[in-house]
C-alpha cells in the first residue's frame, strides 16, 4: 500500500514537471530574438565552446555534418564583414524598393514621414553594419559537394541560435554579406576559405545591449491545412 502510494506520488511529480517543461518550450523559442545591439563583454571560451558543440549536434542528411565554422574576433576583419554587410544589404533594399516590394511590405503604415525614413534606413544598408559591435563573428561555410548542405547548415544554425538565447547572450542570423555572389568571392579571399565551401551566413554573438520585443508572427490558423493545402487545420476566425 505505502509502495503504491509512493509510486502515485512520483508520478504526479512526473507529470507536473512534464507540464512545466511543455510550457517553457514555446517560452524558450520566444526567448530567442535577433539581437543587433551589444555591450563591450567578452564572451568566455567555455560558453563559445558550448554554442558550437550545440551546432555540431544538429541532425544532417546522411548524417554528412558539412559545417565549417571560423571564429572571427580581429576587429580589422569585423569591420570588413560590417562593410561588406552594408553594402549587400543596401543593394537588397534598395532593389525591393525599385521593385516596389518594399511599399508593398509597408502598406500598413500611415505615417509617410517614418515610412520615408525606414526606407532610406533600409536603402542605406546600415541595418546590417552593426556586426562589427559584437564580440565574435561567427562564420558558419557547408561543404558543396554535400546534397542538403543548406538544410543541414540551417539546423546546425538553429541549434547555435537556441544555445546562445539560452546563455542569455545575443546573436543575429545575418545573410546580407554572403547572398551576392561577388561578396562571397570576396569573403573567401579575405578569410582563405577554399572554394569547396559555400559561405552560408555570418552570426555576430556578443553580450545584449538592448532586447527587443516578440516580433509578429503569422498565426497557426492561417498557415496550418488538414489533409490537404487550402482546408485550414484551425478555426480561421480564432486566428484573427
Ligand atoms: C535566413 C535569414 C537571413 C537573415 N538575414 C538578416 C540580415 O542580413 N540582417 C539582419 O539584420 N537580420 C537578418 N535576419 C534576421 C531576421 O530579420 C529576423 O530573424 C526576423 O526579423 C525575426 O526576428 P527575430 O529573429 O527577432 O525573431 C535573417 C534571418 C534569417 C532566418
């Protein structure tokens, strides 16, 4: 008898700690949020070791871990990132909003004077110069000669951007160096990166100087289908 209650006991403990953790799992992805401003603390080998130990534990196609990663911590080379990181997200901006993408992505807002000045932000690429604040950067390469090196090198990338919301320290996922191929070209020259790597992405990581809020995200009702595509899986209406 004294057994069985024993037995019962730790099985509602079980199950509240299951509750428990059900309810931090959304928590911790919403911890995570791409931080571009940063203080001067260094961040110690220990937990740099930790992050990358996370990204090589992702899951990969064949299991090929085609991941390569360079720890930048030169300021010279941060700064050369930071330039290159400008100037390709500039000429991404600046051709969305040729293309009139960019007013597209905008319509919402009213106020014409701050929708002229995000635009000239954008346009100036400055949003992506802010690499060089950070401690490190990290730059994360997949071999090319490996079938799902994009895929595999986005869940190593998840998994990097998991641990380091979890040390309570910022990072941002910043593709706007590596998209133009005559950017990439020149990453590769100036970190001696040989051509049977694709340069993914780079990852500034560094203390948080500043969190910002949740941004949006589009609700499960609209993006969730039963069985078949265009049947919603959720009651739309709740979505709204
Ligand atoms: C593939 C990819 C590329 C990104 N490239 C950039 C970038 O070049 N510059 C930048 O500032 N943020 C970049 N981001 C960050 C996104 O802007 C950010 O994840 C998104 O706005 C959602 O915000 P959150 O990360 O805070 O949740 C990128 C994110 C992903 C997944």
């Amino acid at each position: 008898m004294e057994q069985s209650t024993k037995y019962k006991n730790f099985i509602n403990k079980e199950e509240r700690t299951l509750d428990e953790s059900k309810e931090k799992i959304l928590e911790r992805m919403k911890e995570r949020k791409s931080i571009r401003d940063y203080t001067d603390q260094k961040i110690s080998e220990e937990d740099l070791r930790l992050i990358l130990e996370c990204g090589r534990f992702a899951p990969s196609g064949e299991n090929a871990q085609p991941w390569r990663f360079i720890v930048v911590r030169d300021q010279k080379s941060k700064d050369f990132l930071a330039q290159i990181s400008k100037n390709g997200s500039g000429r991404r901006f600046t051709g969305e909003f040729l293309g009139q993408k960019m007013q597209e992505r905008f319509a919402g807002l009213e106020d014409e004077e701050k929708k002229k000045k995000i635009f000239k932000k954008l346009t100036s690429g400055n949003v992506s110069a802010f690499v060089n604040q950070a401690d490190l950067i990290l730059i994360v390469c997949g071999r090319k000669d490996v079938w799902d090196t994009p895929y595999d090198c986005s869940a190593a990338i998840e998994n990097i951007l998991l641990a380091v919301s979890d040390l309570k320290l910022g990072c941002c996922w910043v593709i706007a160096p590596c998209i133009d191929i005559r950017d990439e070209i020149r990453i590769k020259e100036y970190f001696n990166i040989p051509d049977e790597l694709k340069v993914i992405s780079i990852f500034p990581i560094g203390y948080p100087a500043r969190i910002p809020h949740v941004r949006p995200r589009i609700p499960l009702e609209k993006l969730v289908y039963k069985e078949k595509y265009g049947n919603f899986y959720y009651n739309v209406e709740e979505g709204k």
